[in-house]
C-alpha cells in the first residue's frame, strides 16, 4: 500500500471507528510511521508504557531491559514494585479482598517473540502473582491456572505463603459489610449512635502511631461510601499494566490485579484473560486495560485494540475505537446511564511495533505513565470519549 492510499485507508477505517461499526477490511501493511496519531509519541524502542499506578514499573523494565534482560521479566519485575507496595489497594499485597475478605489475585503475561502467555487466576496467599504466570508461561504447556493449583504450582516453585491482607484492606472490608444492605445484621453507619467519647477499637497487637483508634475510618476516597447510589463508576478499581519494546523490536506486557474489590468469592476478571485485559503480538504491538473487567472479557478488549493497530489505527486511535465499541456494546439497563452511556470506567493503554504508544479512557481526567528513552517515566493525559461528571 503507497502512503497516500494509505493515508485514505486511515482516514476511512477511523471514521467507521467512530461511528462503531467497523467491518473487516483487508490487512494493512506492517503499521509505519504515518499511522502515528499528532499525538502519540513515536520512537523505536526501549519504551515502556504503564497505567498511572505503573510509573515505577516503567522505569523498573526500562532499566532491566538496558540490563539485557527478557521483555517479559523486564515487564513482571516492573509491576512487582506495585505488587508488593502496601499502599496500593488493587494489586498485589494490600490489594482489596472479595466479598469473604480474602485476597484473591489474577495476573497475566504475554511474550512477543514466542507469542506464548501465562496467566493464574484467584491466586491466594502468593504476593506477586506476575512472577507465577511468567512461571507458568516458561515452565508449563499451559496458559491459565486457578485457585488452588495455581496456589499450589507457586509453592511449589518456592514462592512463600503469605498473608496478603493489610490492616487498611481489612477495615475497607469490614466498611463495606457493614453498610452494603440496610436488611442485613450489620449496622449502616448511619444506624449506629455516636459514642460519648472516643472509643478504643485497636486490637491488643495493633498500637500503630497516628492511628485514631476508630474501627471504621472510612479512610478511603469519597466514591467508596456510596453503595446505594451508583450514578456513576459501578465500583472502586484498580490494576497496574505494563508493557515493553525492546530496542531490538520484541514486546512483552503483563497485568496484575486483585480484581474488583468485594467480588463474589471466585470471580475471574480479565486481567488473567489474554486477549481481555492483556495481549501482545511481536509483529503489530501490545494492549492492556484496567477497570470494570466485564466489559473486557465480553468485548476481548486487548486483542482487539491490537487489531485495530493491525488495521493501520495508531495506539491512540485504536484505543479510542475501543472506547466507542465498549459504548455501542454496552446493552444492559443497570449498566447504563440516562443519556445511555456507560456508568463505569475503562482505560486502555497500547503500545506499538515502531514505537508509538497512546492510551485512552472512556472518561475524561485518566493518565497513564510511559518511559520513551530516558528517566524518569513521565505521566501522561489520555486520550477520552465522555465527560466526567462533576468534571
Ligand atoms: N480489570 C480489573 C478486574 O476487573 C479491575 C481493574 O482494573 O480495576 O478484575
């Protein structure tokens, strides 16, 4: 294809985007530079791409590449810093529990060069459940182990046993038990009568300074006490994604979660799923997301972002195709709000062949971090759809 029918192509493949309702067209050629959106950045690799939460994983891969090391360890040992970080509440340790406040963990990672992945889903117990899938994708014929042998093939590798769950995620839990139903035995808040004083809610281990010895600070952001009204933004979520470009041209990317927090014992999100919330192809790029991981698995999310790419879209383009797919594709009543549009968020962070990256988010106000030759990664405005309310 010469550049100006290729330019016409573009032009065309991203107007049928936006209208939703784009058709299989024959292949484009290896995606080049004039794919590139205004503003995508564009360069050959070492690029590393992240979500927010991911900056030190971007600076982390961008230093073990330089080491020589494997994308995809470069990857996995990235997000293994927000794995272990207590103060981040949707992966790893700390990560927010299910509805029987255990900690329940999904990661997956894909390699390029053998386009090969591994995944565990509902991992308990392991603290970097990145570490695991890149075990499983090295060491085994499989993609995906659950649950306990998942639990039991780490252990088996020498991860060690440990408890996941953090004062903070505890009583995050215990906040949302006891408000989530006015029926149930668990007094609202607003059911409870206000202590003649201070009261002393430590247990007899716990004496950590600056604590204010109340049982249920309702410590976290505004949005999480609204159980009942759900306006807007289904649930709290969070995961970290991260993906690399060596400078000789292979890819790898990797997703890690605890998923949705308070989530029936069990449940699955796409994080562990390649094509939903992870995929790379070491010919055309990689695609990750994080929010409400539903709507990744039912609309396989990451593939097909790497798809559009494919199509000749640039990273950012073909995110934001996705926004628009996740919009027409959104049927159900509970999901939706008046105007029609989706109550919950998503973002979606790519990342190409050549170098290119973008990212976008299906509301206004999302950012996303990217190491593009030297340090430290910056943090970057996505590309949107809608409006955040209250913006
Ligand atoms: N995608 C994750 C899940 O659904 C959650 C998130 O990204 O916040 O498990």
């Amino acid at each position: 294809m010469d550049h100006t029918s290729r330019r016409s192509f573009l032009a065309a493949s991203a107007a049928l985007a936006a209208a939703g309702v784009l058709q299989a067209h024959a292949r484009a050629h290896q995606p080049q530079g004039d794919a590139k959106a205004p503003n995508d950045p564009h360069k050959r690799g070492p690029v590393v791409i992240a979500s927010l939460n991911g900056r030190p994983a971007c600076d982390r891969a961008a230093e073990l590449l330089a080491q020589g090391y494997d994308p995809a360890d470069a990857v996995v040992q990235g997000v293994r810093i927000v794995e272990d970080d207590p103060n981040d509440d949707s992966v790893g340790y700390g990560g927010l529990p299910n509805a029987d406040g255990v900690v329940e963990l999904d990661s997956c990672v894909m390699h390029g060069p053998t386009h090969k992945s591994g995944a565990v889903a509902g991992i308990r117990n392991i603290k970097n459940p990145a570490m695991v899938a890149l075990r499983v994708l090295r060491e085994t014929d499989h993609c995906l182990l659950v649950g306990e042998g998942a639990y039991l093939f780490a252990i088996s590798k020498g991860f060690r046993h440990e408890d996941l769950l953090t004062d903070h995620a505890r009583r995050e839990w215990l906040n949302w038990k006891h408000n989530m139903s006015r029926d149930d035995d668990w007094l609202n808040d607003d059911e409870r009568d206000a202590p003649s004083g201070k009261t002393w809610d430590l247990l007899p281990w716990q004496s950590a300074p600056g604590d204010d010895n109340t049982p249920r600070t309702n410590d976290g952001p505004d949005f999480r006490k609204k159980t009942s009204a759900r306006p807007y933004i289904m649930e709290v979520t969070g995961t970290v994604h991260c993906s690399a470009l060596t400078a000789g041209g292979d890819i790898a990317s990797v997703t890690s979660t605890s998923g949705l927090n308070w989530k029936i014992p069990g449940r699955v999100g796409d994080s562990p799923i390649i094509g939903a919330g992870n995929y790379c192809d070491n010919d055309i790029g990689a695609a990750g997301s994080t929010g409400r991981g539903e709507a990744n698995i039912t609309t396989c999310a990451s593939a097909r972002i790497v798809d559009f790419m494919e199509r000749g879209m640039s990273p950012t383009e073909a995110c934001l195709a996705m926004c628009d797919y996740i919009v027409k594709h959104t049927k159900e009543k509970r999901l939706l709000r008046p105007d029609g549009t989706p109550n919950f968020d998503l973002k979606f962070y790519a990342l190409r062949k050549d170098g290119a990256y973008g990212a976008a988010s299906l509301f206004s106000g999302g950012q996303f971090s990217a190491f593009d030759g030297s340090g430290p990664a910056k943090v970057l405005p996505m590309a949107f759809r809608l409006q955040r309310p209250n913006a």
